[in-house]
C-alpha cells in the first residue's frame, strides 16, 4: 500500500522532472528546434587563437567577445581524398556539398548542396560575398553546366565590380529582391569598396528577411586570411573586428530564437604569437617577431541559437551539410521542418 508521502513525493519529482532547465555550455538552450532563419559565416584562415589580435587590444581583455558567447564549438578535420591541407575553396565546398570529393572543379556538382535540401523545405537562400574573393568565389562554379542547380534559385550580392551591365545593390537603396540571381555592390569601383561587409550583411539580411518568412543565408569572408599571409596584423584585426561586429548583430536574435548563426573556418593559418613588450609591437607593426607556420590540419565551428547542439564535437569538416539538416523527430535527415 502507497502511503500519502509517496504519492506526494512521485508528484514532486514528476513536476521537478517536468520543468527542468535545458542548458548547454551554461546557457539555457531549446534542443532539437530549426530556425526560421539560418545565417552560415565561412571565414577563410580563421583559428581561435587569432581571436587574441583583438582580445588582447581592447582596453579590458576580461570583455567577452562575440566567438566566447557562441554555446557550441566544433573542431573540423580540415582535409579531403585529393589534398591533405585544402584551399579555402575546396574547404568550403565540401561542407557545402557534405563531400571529401572536392577538386575545386565542375566535377564537384555531382551532388546537392546544403541549401538545396532547406529550399525544399520552403526556405529562400541568399549568399554575400565580400570582397577580394578571387579564386575562393563560388562564382568560379557559374561557368559549370550543372551550376544551375547549384545556386539556381538563390539570390547573389558580390562586393565586386562588375565589367558588364548586370544587376546591382548598394545599401542605401531598395533591395531587388524581384527575382534571384546575381547582385553586383555598386560602391565597388575598380579593386576597392567603399562599404564595409557588417554594412551590407545588416541592409541585405534585414531587407532578405522582411520578404521570405523562411531564409538560408550565407555571408563569406576571405579578407582576413588575405591580410595574415601578406602579414599585415593591424589590417588582420581590422577585418577581424569588423567580423566580430557583424556576428554581434545577429547574437541577440540567436539567443531569442529566432536564427540559428553557425561560424566556420577553413584552411586556418596558424602563427606563434611573440611573447609581448617590444616583440608584440613589432608583430604588429610589420609581422615580425613572429613563426608563420603552414595551413593546420584542423578548421573550426562555432554555433548559437536553435540547432546549435548538432555542431559540438570534434569530426570531418564534409561533416557540417549533415548536422544542418539534421533533426532528432526521426532520426534521419528530415525536411519537414
């Protein structure tokens, strides 16, 4: 016979049980949920160490940057079958098209990208590119007889200058957003534009956001690594901070629910940083006093908002189209979301 205590006792547990908190890196956090809008940061050469060119110059090192607010990190193996250590571009195509296959050719669209499955699922894709992307664009792929699958459907705003007469943006105008297809920034004249990438990303995703309910958008960014291999440090953290504040931007909205932000990297140029005192002055004045070493052999991810959780961990960088789509409902990739 159950005694009254018991009954009691059972009910509190169950209500305990019940309205637990749900935490992850001691941040409350609602698992196994997909957002309405997806913003996906590819950031050329970035290892968490650099995060110190600009920790370290602010006037209180305690200060929190946007990466240590992130509630998941991931290390990504950074290799494929054909190269040990990739280019950035054959990096992030193979976590595009979730694919070791990647030769930086037409013979990589063989499969869908990631954007393709969540097109599926009712969702407008947008892709930025600052400036200086060079070989690293995804443009590259435009001249491929299977490109038009791959960005098909999806809207382009390149901070570049077009030779030809094609469509164009410029953040202090109405966005076109009338029909996809590809966007050229009218403040870029001959090798420079004159508008910064947080200027764009914030114009550009407010005005992508307001007109699709649902939204997968990808921002890349290959200046910083640019700056680091010509070992111009104050240029680096320039354009390091300048990613930090276009991150902080879309924080609040990941903690409220309403984006899942992911961050990753690829082809990460690793460096000593020098001791401090003289020898840090003249790191960053010049890059001196300082052992650049070859590309690692390891890039990394960094997550916050809803889904957040299916980045943590340590696996293959092809690894990251899978733990997009990913959801727990039915253990499978599921496109009903």
């Amino acid at each position: 016979m159950i005694s009254l205590n018991q009954i009691l006792l059972l009910i509190s547990l169950l209500i305990c049980s019940c309205s637990r908190n749900h935490t992850l890196g001691t941040s409350e956090h609602r698992f196994g949920k997909k957002a309405k809008h997806i913003v996906w940061l590819q950031v050329d050469g970035l290892e968490e160490e650099h995060i110190a060119l600009v920790k370290f110059a602010s006037d209180s090192a305690l200060e929190q940057t946007p990466f240590e607010q992130m509630v998941c990190t991931g290390g990504l193996w950074d290799y494929n079958l054909f190269d040990l250590r990739p280019k950035p571009l054959e990096t992030f195509m193979g976590q595009i098209l979730g694919s070791q296959k990647i030769k930086g050719d037409c013979s990589d669209l063989d499969r869908a990208a990631v954007w393709n499955y969540f097109e599926r699922a009712g969702y407008q894709v947008g892709v930025l590119e600052g400036e200086g992307m060079g070989e690293q664009s995804l443009l590259n792929y435009r001249s491929c007889a299977t490109e038009q699958n791959f960005l098909k459907n999806a809207y382009f705003w390149s901070q570049s200058n077009s030779k030809t007469d094609q469509r164009s943006f410029h953040y202090q105008e109405k966005l076109d957003l009338s029909n996809p297809g590809l966007f050229f920034d009218k403040s870029c004249q001959s090798k420079e534009c004159f508008v910064s990438l947080k200027t764009n990303v914030t114009k550009v995703w407010t005005d992508f956001t307001k007109s699709f309910s649902k939204t997968f958008f990808v921002i890349r960014q290959s200046e910083f690594r640019r700056k680091l291999v010509k070992k111009d440090i104050l240029g680096a953290r320039e354009s390091l901070q300048e990613l930090m504040e276009t991150i902080s931007f879309f924080i609040p909205k990941a903690v409220a629910g309403e984006l899942s932000l992911v961050i990753t990297s690829g082809s990460t140029r690793r460096f000593e940083f020098p001791s401090g005192g003289k020898d840090w002055a003249k790191f960053e004045k010049s890059g001196r006093k300082v052992l650049f070493r070859r590309a690692g052999l390891m890039a990394r991810a960094w997550s916050i908002g809803p889904g957040a959780e299916n980045f943590c961990g340590t696996y293959e960088s092809s690894d990251i189209l899978r733990r997009f789509i990913w959801t727990p409902e039915k253990d499978i990739l599921y496109f009903s979301f």
